[in-house]
C-alpha cells in the first residue's frame, strides 16, 4: 500500500504558496496559515513521520500502553499508511495498521505478528472511510499546505476562533471543526460524529484532536505532539498519546 500512496494526480498547477490564497478565507484560518506558512513555500506532496507514545487499545478502557509507529502520507490523493507497534505485556506486541487510499479505510490489528485480532473491512468505504479521511485531515497541520483551498480544502467561518474545513474525495466528504489559539495555531480539531467500533459495532462518536508544542520545520510551523479522544457522556476519554520523531517532507516540484 505504500508504494500507492501518491499515485493519484490530486490537485494540480500550484506548486508554491502565495499569501494572496488565503484573501477571502474566514479569518482565524488566515492567521493560521500566515504563521504556519511563508510566502513561496513550496507544496507539500508527501510525508514520512514516526511517532511515539501510548495508545490505548480498548474503548471500553482509559488504560494506556506504550507504542511507535510509522506513517507515511501522500497529501495528492490523498491517502495515509500508520503502522504501529503496541507493547502490551513483556514480549507481547500488538501490531496496528491504520490508512486511507483510494476512497477506502483500512484498520487492521495483528497480535505477535501472525494472530488476526480484527480484520479489515472487505470494502473499506462507508463510515470507515470517512473516520479515515478525518484523520488525515486532522493531521494536516504536520503539512500545512495542504490545508489551502488550492489543495481542494473548503472552508467556512464559524466565528473569530472557530471555522469548518471541509475535504471531499470521490464520493467521500468530511467536515471538522479548528478551533484556534492566542497565536492563531490550531488548538483542536473535532468532529460531532465520527466512526468508533465498539466490539463489533460501529458508533457515531463525539470526538476531538489536540495539538501543541509547535516548532519549525522546512520552513513550516508544525505541532510536535497532540493527543485524540472520544467525547463520551460519562467525560473524555484520550486513546492516543504522540510526539513525532522524524519528519521528512517531499515538496512539488
């Protein structure tokens, strides 16, 4: 699957940023984007990132372990392979893959390697690949040109912090919430439904991303860690713990 991602042309004819883009945006993604992004910066094509921290594997429980994963994105597509290995108990892993290609999801769990925990979804689509692709847009602040309407994101203002980016893909299309900081950064992402298996169920779940400790790389302001949980009636429950390791970029050319 790897080797696909960035096979599909995806957006075409911009290759470098320009301020002028961002005119008629709502304002908190303005501010954004001029303090993530620098005029000519080049478009992000690609990325490869690892990630380490704790993951917890049950919905039914907050219980945490430690995992690393790695992650490659292609933002012309657009589509994302994580994989992940979960330390459960002394030499006993959990392996997770988790992606988005072509219209399709993908979740996939395999314990010691060989042991199928959860098989993935035949078809990949529906409700699957939606919670996919809001996951790689939620990530889109490790590659912030992808954020840009010339990059097929839409999006719509909700007032002076918050503004709904909208990304569609084939026939599939999701929409997240940004709300945005004192420093016009993003400081979460969420959506009102997304996604949660629960046993052998599927959940329509409250559910936000948190971002902080921004740095710059390539010339771009990225967040270096952030956390994702599910907003349950019973108060909030955080599943993914993560700080990035490498971060290596492709650009257009």
């Amino acid at each position: 699957m790897t080797a696909k991602l960035g096979a599909e042309p995806g957006p075409a004819g911009v290759s470098h940023f320009d301020p002028a883009e961002l005119n008629n945006l709502p304002a908190p993604v303005q501010r954004y984007l001029r303090a993530a992004l620098t005029a000519g910066q080049p478009m992000v094509s690609g990325v490869h990132l690892t990630q380490s921290g704790f993951l917890s594997l049950s919905p039914a429980s907050a219980r945490s372990r430690p995992f690393t994963a790695d992650q490659h994105v292609a933002t012309r597509g657009p589509g994302f392979l994580w994989n992940a290995r979960v330390d459960v108990f002394a030499g006993l892993s959990v392996r997770l893959h988790d992606g988005y290609l072509a219209g399709a999801g993908l979740l996939h769990a395999l314990l010691l390697d060989f042991i199928d925990m959860a098989r993935r979804q035949r078809d990949g689509g529906g409700e699957l690949a939606r919670a996919e692709l809001m996951h790689f847009l939620a990530e889109a602040p490790w590659y912030p040109t992808a954020l840009l309407p010339s990059q097929g994101v839409q999006w719509v203002a909700v007032d002076a912090r918050r503004a709904d980016a909208t990304l569609t893909d084939g026939a599939v299309s999701v929409t997240l919430r940004f709300s945005f900081g004192d420093a016009g950064l993003v400081e979460t992402v969420r959506s009102e439904a997304r996604a949660r298996r629960v046993g052998r169920a599927i959940v329509m779940t409250r559910w936000e991303g948190r971002w902080k400790d921004w740095a710059i790389r390539d010339g771009m302001r990225v967040p270096l860690a952030g956390e994702a949980a599910w907003l349950l009636l019973d108060g909030r429950r955080t599943y993914w713990r993560g700080r990035l390791g490498k971060l290596r970029y492709r650009f257009s050319s």
